[in-house]
C-alpha cells in the first residue's frame, strides 16, 4: 500500500514538474518572437557603434529574439527605405535616431500604422514647434553645455589665458539643425558671457556643422581663414567629432599650440589624452553603452511587460580631464 501512494506521488510530482516546464517554454517563446530594430544616422562614429552594440545586446539579454541594427549613412532615402523595411517584416519595436528631424512626422506615422513601438535616441522625434512626439533616451544637453564651459573658464582664469581679449576668440561648433544640440550651445554661450561679461561679442563664433569631425574640421577652418586677428582660439562643440574637426583645422593654421578646447562624448577624447600635447583639456564624459541600455531596456519592458515608456530621460554626464580618464573610461 505504501508503495503505491508513493507511485501516486511521485507521478502527481512529475505531471506537475512537466507543467511549470511547459509554462517556462511558453513564457520564453513569447519573449523570443520579439523582434527590434535600431537604426542610427550614421555608424561611422564611435558613439553610435558603442550605443548600437549596448542596445543590441541588453534587447537579447533581455530575451529579444533578433535585433536588427541598420545604418542610415545620414542620407534620408537610406532611412525611409530601411523604415519601410522593418514595417514590411513587422518589426516590434525600433529606437530611432534620425538623419534628418525633418522625418520625424513621417516616421511616427508609418510606425503607429503598423503598431510599432517608437524610441528616439539621441535626437528627438518632433513636431513643427519642436514639441517631442515619441519617447526620448538622450543627454542633459543644456546642462552639459554648461558644464563645459565652467570647466574652460576656469581653466582660462586659472592660466591666465585671458590677457589678451582681442587676439582672443570662441569658437562655438554648433548643430542647430539638430534640436537635441541646440541647448547644448545655448548652455555654452549664456555660461561663458555670464562668467567673462566683458569679452569682446565680435571675437564670439559659432560654426555649423552636421556631427561628423570633416564637415567641423572645413566650418572651422573658414572661421579661421576669415579671422586673422585671432590668436588664441577657445573652442567647444555640439559633440566630440566637432571638436576633433576643430583642433586639427587649428593645427593646420598652426594655432593649436595657443588653443585651448573642451570635448563632449569622450570617445575620441582618449586618444588626444595620451598624446604629449593637444589643445584638449577636458571632456564632458556621457557613456554611449547606457544610453544604449536604457532605450533598449525601455522598450523591451513595454513590449514585454506593457510597462509605460518615459516621456524623457536624460543621462548626465561627468567631467574627465588627462588626470582621469583612464579610472572613468578606460576600466
């Protein structure tokens, strides 16, 4: 008799084991028919390659069974094709970041047609007025921009680099038609005529660019050109290959040796560090790996879990100079 309940038992044991082992499968086959795409403006840059790589990799740790990464080459036809691509395959969801704002009406259109769910990375989705019309995963933009400057001025005050205002310029590598880089610069302007009042306005530029180090390194150089009178540059940007552009058309007008710049990104920065002399003094370090993370995070939790998306989410940033980098990037 005793041997037969414990046969009973042991079955009622095992029918129960195979059960939660079915439910198990059928909870990770949910979650394996998910598939997302992340589509960039451009993969030439570091920033991007690393952001790209963390979302790919937090979406499949996170239980995505494919994600797509697609490179826009800052060409909107590329972008609308590659769009209308994952619309076609009925993709889940996608992060965004687009070649050109102007898309961003569109994109959000073809995307809820097709019910899929929408995150902009770095740069905004927006309306006519600006207004955010998807989710956001980027940087603290304003307060980053000033943050940078605090950290020039103080090193201009400190080195007495200030001596001599009217040899002396700022330069300011700005991207206005990027929403998202607009704050940025307008945190760098209002920081440093706030801190140095009586700084001449004329010895004040800005030049634009579109966020690759080439097209800075040519807006740069004609500022340069066109302003002999300016000795000693002080330079900022919208981001790290805006600076990088800037320090080597400096270098070709053999000005770098009086220059004084500030980075943003960090990525390239590392590189001019370990050099015995660059015009760079510091950078504002934003790790592209969690703003990656973050936005895949984001998105899988509300495909997954029907989990809200934030409206906005901003990553801060920290200070690096030659002194630190290698503790905060190079771990």
């Amino acid at each position: 008799m005793n041997k037969r309940i414990l046969l009973v038992v042991i079955i009622i044991l095992c029918s129960f084991t195979f059960s939660c082992d079915t439910v198990s499968n059928n909870q990770n086959s949910k979650k394996s028919d998910l598939v997302i795409a992340v589509i960039y403006k451009t993969l030439d840059e570091t920033w991007f390659q690393e952001e790209s790589e963390a979302a790919k990799n937090q979406a499949l740790k996170m239980g995505a069974k494919e994600v797509i990464t697609i490179d826009a080459k800052m060409n909107p036809d590329v972008y609308l094709s590659a769009l209308d691509n994952l619309i076609t395959q009925k993709v889940d969801g996608i992060l965004i970041c687009v070649p050109d704002q102007k898309l961003s009406k569109i994109t959000i259109e073809r995307c809820k047609k097709a019910n899929i769910a929408v995150i902009a990375c770095d740069d905004p989705l927006t309306d006519e007025s600006s207004n955010y019309i998807a989710p956001f995963v980027g940087i603290d933009s304003n307060q980053i921009g000033r943050d940078m400057t605090s950290l020039m001025v103080d090193y201009l005050e400190k080195n007495n680099r200030l001596t001599n205002p009217n040899e002396s310029g700022l330069l300011l590598m700005s991207m206005d038609s990027v929403s998202s880089c607009i704050p940025r610069t307008e945190g760098q302007l209002d920081t440093f005529k706030n801190r140095i009042p009586n700084f001449p306005k004329e010895n004040i530029f800005q030049a634009e660019y579109n966020g690759q180090s080439e097209k800075s390194f040519y807006s740069a150089a004609s500022t340069i050109a066109n302003n002999k009178n300016i000795k000693n540059w002080f330079v900022m940007s919208a981001n790290e290959a805006g600076t990088i552009g800037a320090i080597k058309a400096l270098q070709q007008s053999g000005l770098a040796k009086n220059a004084v710049a500030v980075g943003v990104g960090s990525y390239v920065a590392k590189d001019e560090f370990q050099k015995e002399t660059s015009p760079l003094i510091a950078s504002a370090y934003i790790s592209a790996t969690e703003v990656g993370q973050i936005a895949a995070q984001e998105l899988m939790d509300n495909l997954l879990n029907g989990k809200d998306i934030p409206d906005k989410y901003l990553v801060t940033d920290k200070i690096i100079t030659k002194d630190n980098y290698k503790n905060l990037i190079l771990k």
